[in-house]
C-alpha cells in the first residue's frame, strides 16, 4: 500500500515540476509507455525518456537559446541522438512530438557555427554532425 502512495505522490510531483520546466514533451514519458525507456536502478524503476522525446526537446529548444554553450550542446545532443540511438526518420515520430513550425524554426535557424563547435565538443569530423542532422531533418 505504501508503495502505491509513493506511486501516486511521485507522479503528482513530477506533473508539477514538468509544469514549472514548462516541457510539455515530457509528459509524454508519463502518459505512453512508447516514449519511455524503464529501467531498475536504486531498488526503483526508473521512467527515462525516449531517444525521440530527447530529440524532439532539443530541436525545440535550439531556436530559443541565447547563449553559445546551450546552442552547441543542443547540437551534440541532437547529433548524438541521430548517431547513436535508435531513432529512425522512416518512423515519423518526431512530427507526431512537434508541430512543423517548430521543425521549420530549428532549420532556419541552425547554423554552421554551432555545427562546428559540437563537432569540435564530440572530437567528431563536422560533416558527420551536418549530415546527420541534414538526412534526418532536411529531406
């Protein structure tokens, strides 16, 4: 019975603090087991969000940042995510998460500056972190 309680009070704060964060996304890891990943840690079973919902918050937040630091770590994450998770373009998933305008915004609004810091950031050649991002988004 304790355990349902704390169930319910963890769930209840956590809708609280994802409204504060204002990061509507996340709320998808609560409501569908599909943009969840579980896992065991601490005696407790963790709720993480999916490769999609991570990617999804981040190309949403890019367009909004105003300090470089952000802006490139955005990047990373994004590139990151294209190359080494299990996201798949042909799965449509990220407009599902995000209207086409905030998809739109991220594109205008990218630039070959922030590409070259990530790829600087990830010791990783900046045509793998510009294509990653053009096959997926771009086409």
């Amino acid at each position: 019975m304790y355990e349902e309680i704390e169930t319910v009070i963890s769930r209840k704060y956590l809708q609280e603090v994802i409204t504060t964060l204002n990061e509507p996304l996340l709320t998808s890891v609560f409501s569908d087991p599909n943009y969840r990943i579980e896992i065991e840690m601490f005696d407790k079973r963790l709720w993480l969000p999916s490769p999609d919902i991570l990617l999804a918050m981040k190309i949403k937040s890019y367009p909004d940042r105003t300090k470089d630091h952000k802006k490139t770590k955005d990047i990373s994450d994004i590139a990151a995510l294209l190359l080494f998770s299990s996201i798949q373009k042909e799965d449509g998933i990220l407009t599902e998460l995000l209207i086409r305008e905030d998809i739109d915004k991220f594109k205008t609004t990218l630039n070959l500056e922030d590409i070259k810091r990530a790829a600087g950031i990830m010791g990783i050649d900046q045509t793998l972190v510009e294509n990653s991002i053009h096959n997926y988004l771009m086409n």
